[in-house]
C-alpha cells in the first residue's frame, strides 16, 4: 500500500513539474489580455494590416477594410484598448499573435507617438482579395446586408431589449444606425407604447492590474443621443432615457460590454 501511495504521489509531482517547465508561449495560450497601447499598421501587397505591442510581443487586430466589414480598424494619432485572447500563441498573421475573439476601442485623447508604419515584406501577406477600381462595395450603414433578400423574421410578440456597445469615452458611432433602424421596425410592428433608455459607464480592469474607468457625464451623454435618435425616427411611443452615473464595475472579462446602452421596447 505505501509503495502504491509512494507511486501516486511520484506521478502527481512529475505532472505538476512539467506543467511547471511548459514554455511561455504555451502558458500564454488561452489567455486572456486587456491592455492599452498604440496601433501599428504594416503594409502588404495585398492590404494594410493592424498591429500592436504589449510587454515586448506583437498583436495581429485585423485589415483595413470598409465599412462593411465586422472589423472596424483603429487609426494612427490615437493609442487603442485592446481587449482578447491569446487562443493559440503560433497562429500569427503580418507577424503578429492573432487574438480571438477580440474588441478594440480607439481612446479619444490624441497620441502623435502612435505613427508607427511597417513596410511591406514578402514573408507576410493577408489572402484577400483587394476590391476593383471604383466606389466602395461596402453597404450603407442603412442597407440590407448582401445576399438577396433577407429572411423573413419570425412575428414580432411581447417586449424585447437591445444593447448598444461604445468605444471608450465615445458615443454613437457609424456601426449604430442599422441597430437604431432595428429597433425603429421591432417597436413599429409590436406599436409599442413605451421605449426606454438607459445609459451605462463602463471600466474595464487591465492586464496589469490598472482600472481603466470612462469619464463622468458619458453614461448620460450616450442615453440622451440614442433618445434623441429614436425620437427622430417618427415613432409613436413614448421615449424616456435615464442613466448610472458610477461605473460598471469590472473583472476583466468582456469588460466592454459595461460601455453600453440598453433599449428597451414594450407593447
């Protein structure tokens, strides 16, 4: 019996040993980072591509694109929050570790040391397809997504809730208008008779332990925009907005949900 004990025991140390002795890369895998840090852009032959540096390692975001796309890119002049995970620390693209899923938001203050542009190199290339000369294939912010007509949603019934997401310190952007249009049809079929707002401040906690909180005044900032909107949009019901003026508090885990506004639609 005590040399079965001993055995077990031997196993157990050996296990713990060589997960003590996995290399960084490995460890790094599924992690989790929120950090903030300037963009990089690296050209291509194809198109330019999104970086960032954090603790001495390379990010990959994604492509520049239009406005179509799911990705919306960040600019050079401003640093960006950065928040993803590290799912595989070997799958690089432009050089960079990819992180998947991701959420990025470009910070309002401006940052003239965020300028950096990598030349293109012939070991990194993006497998797109760059668009033919002309105007932008990208749809409207208004526009049906391509594809034919959409299909037919099921019977609008009942109260719904949808939620509006922000970069930090910003309010509405381009990517909010097809969400406002969604709500405009949902309450419009329903004739719903109340549609309430509420506006949240949000915080996210970083990798390295800082708290990174939104201003004051930005909660009730993006609940009086959004009120605004819909009240502009014709509909019958009646619109109230409201707010939280302290922050979301945070755990660094899809802490960019907290920078939102809630919509509630009831018949």
């Amino acid at each position: 019996m005590k040399v079965v004990i001993r055995r077990r025991v031997a196993v157990v140390l050996c296990g713990l040993m060589g997960a003590a002795l996995l290399s960084p890369e490995r460890v790094r895998a599924q992690t989790r980072l929120n950090f903030v840090s300037c963009p990089i852009v690296r050209d291509t032959a194809t198109v330019p591509c999104w970086l960032t540096r954090h603790d001495g390692e390379l990010y990959y975001m994604g492509i520049q694109t239009d406005v179509s796309a799911e990705f919306h890119p960040p600019y050079l002049g401003h640093r960006v929050l950065v928040e993803g995970t590290v799912a595989d620390p070997d799958h690089r693209i432009c050089g960079g570790i990819v992180l998947e899923p991701i959420k990025i938001s470009v910070m309002p203050e401006l940052d003239g040391s965020c300028n950096t542009i990598l030349p293109a190199e012939a070991r990194y290339s993006i497998d797109f397809n760059p668009r033919p000369p002309g105007p932008s294939g990208g749809r409207l912010a208004f526009q049906a997504p391509p594809g034919g007509e959409p299909a037919t949603p099921a019977p609008a019934a009942g109260p719904k809730t949808f939620h509006l997401y922000f970069d930090v310190d910003q309010g509405v952007a381009f990517r909010h208008p097809a969400m406002l249009i969604e709500v405009r049809d949902y309450a419009a079929s329903i004739g719903a008779r109340r549609i309430s707002v509420h506006g949240s401040r949000g915080a996210t906690l970083l990798s390295n332990g800082e708290l990174l909180v939104e201003s004051e005044g930005i909660a009730q900032r993006r609940a009086e925009q959004v009120g605004t909107l819909l009240q502009g949009l014709g509909l019958a019901a009646r619109i109230t907005s409201g707010y939280s003026t302290q922050a979301v508090a945070a755990d660094g885990i899809d802490d960019w949900m907290s920078r939102g506004v809630e919509i509630r639609v009831e018949p």
